[in-house]
C-alpha cells in the first residue's frame, strides 16, 4: 500500500514529484509557486491575495469566462490560495481529466490574462475578505497572533491590508507575476491513478520551455510585541499563544511533534482533560504545530466565556510550561496510535499525498517514505519528548486576546 | 473499484451495512440513532446537545478518563454531532483496530454511565456553545435561517436554548437515553477493509440483546416568519434564503439535484458568476440542497458588505426566480461533469461512503449503488431540470438577514 514516490527536476528548475495510486479512479495535483505573502511589499500588502483571484482570470487562448467553463467541464475541484512562502494551486477530479487539467495549469501559471478591466472587481473582493475578518473573532485572533510572533514578513495575513490592497496597479500584479512564477523554486506533485512516464513527458511539453528562478523570500526583519489585546464587545473571549519550535528538518522534529500531540492530540490529551474535560472552560481548545523551512512554532488557541478567559488562559499556560516536568508511558502509546492512524488515513487520500510530498520536498529536498515516517513514531519515547521539551522548554510566549477585557499572562 | 454493499437488518431492528474496500488500510463506522434534536421536548431544548457529550464520559467498564484512553489507545479519529433526526458517532481508526473500537461503542451506546457529577460541566459547555455563535454571524444566519424555515421541531438548532439547557436534569437525560437509544431504527455502517463475516458475526454479539424501538419524530408543528433580520453592529451583512424542493426519494430528485448545481455547482455556475465575478458581491456565495426524509429544501448564503447587501439580496432571488426560464445544454454538461467528479471521489473515503450508506438508508431503505447513480446523472437534461423547476418553481421565500440594516425582500 505505500507507494513508490517519482521524482524529476527538470532543468528549468521544476521539480515534478508523482505517486501513482493505482487502485483509485481520482487524480489530485498541486502546485507551489514561491509567490506567497512574504513577496508582499510592505507598501503593497495583499498582492498575493489580488493575484491569486485575477490569475484565473484568463490564460492562454481563453478569456475568463472561457476558463472558468473548461474548469468546471473536467469536474475540477480547485482552489487557489496564499501562504506564507507560496501560492498554492490545487485541483482534483476524475484520473482521466489530469491531462487536460495539466494542459489549463500551464496556461494559468505561465499565460495569465491579468486583465485590466477585472482588477476593481477582485480588489473589492479581496477588501470585502478585510473586512469580512471582523466579524470573525476565532480567525482573528490567530490572525493577530501570527503577526506578533513571527517576523516580518512571515507573520503578514494573507490577506493583507485595505490601504495595500487599494494602492495596487495592474502593472504591479503583472511586474509580480513576470518575476515570482519561476520554474526554479516551482514544485508540481500529482498523487492518484496515472502512468509516470507520460505524466512527465507531459509536464516537460507544457513547462519545459519555461525559464528563471524566482528570489529568496524577503530575510526576516523585526517581531511585535509579545502581548496584545484587540478590544471588541463580544460574547466570548479568544485567545490564542505561541511559542518557538524546531523544524521539520530539525533532528528533534519527530519529539516535537510527539510534544505538540501530548497536549493537542486525541481526547485524553491534556489540553482537552485539564481545560475541556475537567473545567468545562471551553469547547475548543487546542495546539498546533506549524513550520517554515527555518523555524517553526506551536500555536495555541481557546475561545472561552469572558468570565472564566483569565482562568483558561491561566490553565493553558500551566500546561504548556509543565511539559518539562514529565512525559507519561501512556501518553506516548496514545500519540503514537494517534499519528499512526493519520498517517495511514493521508496515504488513502490522492489530495494529502499530492500536498505532503510537496511539503516535504521544499522543507527537506525529498519525499519522507511511508516506512521512514513509521520508523520516526515508533522510535518516540518519554525519553526522546523529553530531552526535546527540556532542550526547548514552552517559553517566551506571544499572547494575543481578542474579547471586551485584557487579561494577565505571566 | 465500486464495491459490494453488504445489508443485514437483526431479529431487533438494527441495520448493519457495510462496504469493505479491500485496497485501503483503515476502516470508518458510522452510527446513526434516532435521537436528533427533533427528540428535544420543548422546555429542554439542547436535551440532544447534552446527552452527546455527557454519553462519553463513562461506559461500559470504564469510567470517563478510561473510555477516553480506550478510544486515543486506539488512534481513533472520532465525533458525535447532534443532527435534526438523529444523533452521529463516527469514528475511522486502522483498520485492525476496527473491532476494539465497535467493542467501545457498544459500551457508548447500550451501556453509558451519564454521571451526575459531571452534568455540570456538560451543561456549562453546552452554554458555552450557544453563546459562542453569537459571536459567529455567518453560522448564526443559517441557524435563524433553518429556525424560520421548518416547522418545529426540524427548525430547532442542536445547540439548543440557554433555558433549556439550564432545565435539565440527569434523569431527564437517562430517560432520553433508555427511550431513544433502541435498535429499531439505528442504522450502523462500516466502510474499509475489513471481512463481512467476522464484523456481522461481531455485530450480531455486541448488539444482539438490544431490544426496542425508538418513536418516531414528533409530527412537524408550525414554522416561522418568512422574513426575519437580526439587527447586529457588524462589519458586514449575513444573507441566508431558502425555498421547498424535493426530497432524495423523490422522482424529481436528481432533477432538483442538477437545478441547484447550475446555481451552485462550480466557478461557473450561476451564483458565482452574477453575484461574485460579475459584480464582486460577495466572496462567499452558494445553494445548498438539504433533505430530510418527508421534504427537502435549497438553503442559500451571501455574506457581503453592508452598502451593497440589498442589491447582493436582489441578485441572489433573481437568479433563484430564472431558473424556469431556461437551462442551457452546456450547464447540464458542466453540472454532470461535477457530481461524476465528487461521487467518484466520494467512493475513495472510507467515510464518506459510511455516511453515504447509513443516509441512503435511512432515507430509501436501501443503499444506491454507484452505477445507479451515475446513470441519473447521466441522464440528466436541461429538459429535465426545466421540467422539475417548473413544477417547482424557486419562490416562497425564507429570507434571514443578520447585520446593521434590514433588507426589501420582494
């Protein structure tokens, strides 16, 4: 059941990662372009969310309308979206379709349209999302959480900003386009039913004649503020933390993840007992690890009552700083179970294993094996989580609260 | 690739079905009880929302804690969801572990503890719930939206009320259990790779000497206004409208199935067209087909600014009011090219196809199989989708705004 992995970078500097699935009748592909929201200029902030919706606005022979119609006739689901590195494109539909697919995503990505008369339109979509981000408190204050913790412009929302949004030009989406949709640096990875060999050769045709690399992501500039409270009448009180991590290159990876589903990983984990379970102080509450290439972090969040949020906050702080008391036996049995479970659940599914191998391939420069990810969670131990969490002990926490009070975090 | 079902209805009522999915390394069950929100007696409403979590803590021979690491021992992804008719457990683990996790919900189900002392905590989350949607706008519409829109008790919100949830005794719930939770009526199905034999026989011990049948729902009562706003001081404006069409059984169904993907069905589809690409109304736009066994309906929601909220409203019911004009030979195709695309997919999940068979189920008494549906899909037409929308014109409107200003509905 796990599969061999096919891998080619091209001259141009593509690199085209394939696992054939050949007992499914779907094809799921996914595109990295390093063209995410870092590329923003500080002066221009939401370009990435601009042109990830004016892109498939047009491309090749076919105006917008044209395109959407010939999407929509293979049975494609796609998005496009914005990350932090990279615009990610991704589509899945019926294996016989990827052809044709392919053929649409060459023209996306190397002959878009960029029309003119469609950029108000998009602008006053991507001001509406702005905007749109007020009423929603849970994504806000992850939103507000990232921006402090992360330095600039790691922690830019992806959305951007009204006054960057408005200020963009045609000629600055195009300019865009023209320097960041670069084959060196591009990482297309297909998962589902197809032969390899004409899969490349296809890809070769369409992308072949495509050339540059694009630049590194800006360098990291300055942080914010390690506290923050944004003020708002609401019914609930959200509150999100983080604190540093290492990266999914890092030999410590596989015990900080093991950390992270110590706390966040299952039911019994102790963020769900100790705040959920045995405080009923909130219905949601978890953590969450996210990496870059050279950093990552852990990401907490609850949404609680404005009564009880100085205790929810209180709470998870404990439970954060006493990982470094001690790591349970059971516990790691449990998160081993947990990571295995998902594990086996990703491979069957042509969309995860299209967006993993991508992942792995820029984070790490190839493709984890199934055995090798396996091997890592059985190798996990009290000891191994441990040495990991004392090493880099839970500290130094940016806090952000979102709710009608300002709470204590010491 | 589509698989045999198997079907095995026990001396006591109980529906087993079960798609085993010989390729893949994990298995998904999915339990569906005739214990919803519509069960919910007037003065209790949240009754459902309670006994959904209040049913894991404790059963069997384990207590809260215990059943908590029996299920993460397992690497068991799990949930329980309050729907109007029946209450969910859903689980998808590895496949091995398929049968020690059917060993647990048999404890779950038959032989839970309901802990007084932990009503408490249950109850306080369950507020915590009903409270935190006020925060959440665009799921607070569809609430008011549905409230409105079905006669009680299929309008009722899972979450329940405030009051309800504060009336609440353990008997209450004890009693709710002993009455609901019966196998006359409770639809199990399995999908993964697994052998029919051994889970039928397993099934057959486990549950064998339940006994009883659940009521059936309450007859529907009276519904709602027709026109609502909830006035809120936000940054945008929720709109969510509603209209009759046809439930699964019904011969007109794929027909009404096809009729709400050329409004909704992709990038091209009428919504998406008119309100966002053409006017950049909204970012969020979309219809929604929802059944029940007795009647269906299409639910619709936009969320855009205020300023432009009553020509996004205005939009919204043209479009829904031209279906009867016309249908064009390409939508069709388009629409048929989607649902080919999401069934076929929908056949690699292992729980989709669980939820897919218990849902058949319920609604038909059988499981459709995949040729059959694919060759309604095939043999849709724009004849076919006119014919239907004439006969059941788009009109009548449920309409429920949520934002600083009412809206003309006409």
């Amino acid at each position: 059941m796990p599969q061999d992995v096919y891998q080619h970078t091209f001259a141009n500097g593509l690199t085209l990662l394939a696992e054939p699935m050949p007992h499914v009748r779907s094809a799921a592909l996914n595109f990295l372009m390093p063209a995410g929201a870092v590329y923003d200029p500080p002066d221009r902030l939401g370009a990435a969310a601009v042109l990830s919706d004016l892109i498939t606005r047009g491309a090749g022979q076919r105006d917008s309308r044209e395109l959407t119609l010939a999407m929509d006739n293979l049975g494609l689901d796609s998005s496009e979206s914005v990350g932090s590195i990279h615009m990610r494109f991704w589509g899945a539909t019926v294996a016989r379709n990827l052809p044709a697919a392919l053929e649409i995503y060459a023209d996306i990505l190397l002959r878009p349209h960029l029309p003119e008369d469609e950029l108000d339109a998009v602008r006053s979509l991507a001001l509406q999302d702005i905007r749109g981000l007020e009423d929603e408190p849970r994504s806000k204050v992850l939103v507000e959480l990232r921006k402090r913790h992360y330095p600039t412009p790691l922690g830019y929302d992806h959305r951007g900003t009204a006054e960057g949004v408005a200020a963009l030009t045609i000629e600055d989406l195009r300019e865009r386009h023209r320097r960041l949709f670069r084959p060196g640096g591009a990482i297309l990875s297909v998962a589902g039913n197809f032969e390899w060999v004409p899969l490349r050769d296809q890809v070769a045709r369409l992308f072949g004649g495509w050339e540059g690399d694009a630049p590194p992501p800006p360098p990291p500039g300055s942080r914010g503020e390690k506290r923050g409270h944004v003020a708002k009448d609401l019914a609930q009180t959200q509150i999100a933390a983080a604190y540093a991590s290492v990266p999914v290159g890092d030999p410590d990876y596989y015990a900080a993840m093991g950390a992270v589903h110590v706390l966040s990983g299952g039911m019994s984990a102790r963020l769900f007992t100790e705040v959920r379970e045995k405080r009923a102080l909130c219905y949601s509450v978890w953590a969450s690890y996210q990496t870059f290439k050279d950093r990552a972090s852990v990401l907490c969040y609850a949404g609680t009552t404005n009564e009880r949020a100085q205790e929810t906050l209180d709470v998870l702080l404990r439970e954060l700083r006493r990982l470094p008391e001690g790591i349970e036996a059971e516990e790691v049995e449990r998160v081993q179970a947990g990571l295995k479970s998902s594990l086996i659940m990703q491979q069957e599914s042509t969309s995860a294993r299209a967006l993993a191998m991508a992942s792995d391939w820029y984070n790490l420069g190839r493709v984890r094996s199934f055995d090798e990810i396996q091997a890592a969670v059985n190798d996990l131990s009290p000891q191994s989580i441990l040495a990991h969490v004392r090493r880099l002990p839970p500290a130094d926490f940016t806090i952000v609260t979102l709710g009608p009070k300002a709470l204590e975090a010491n």
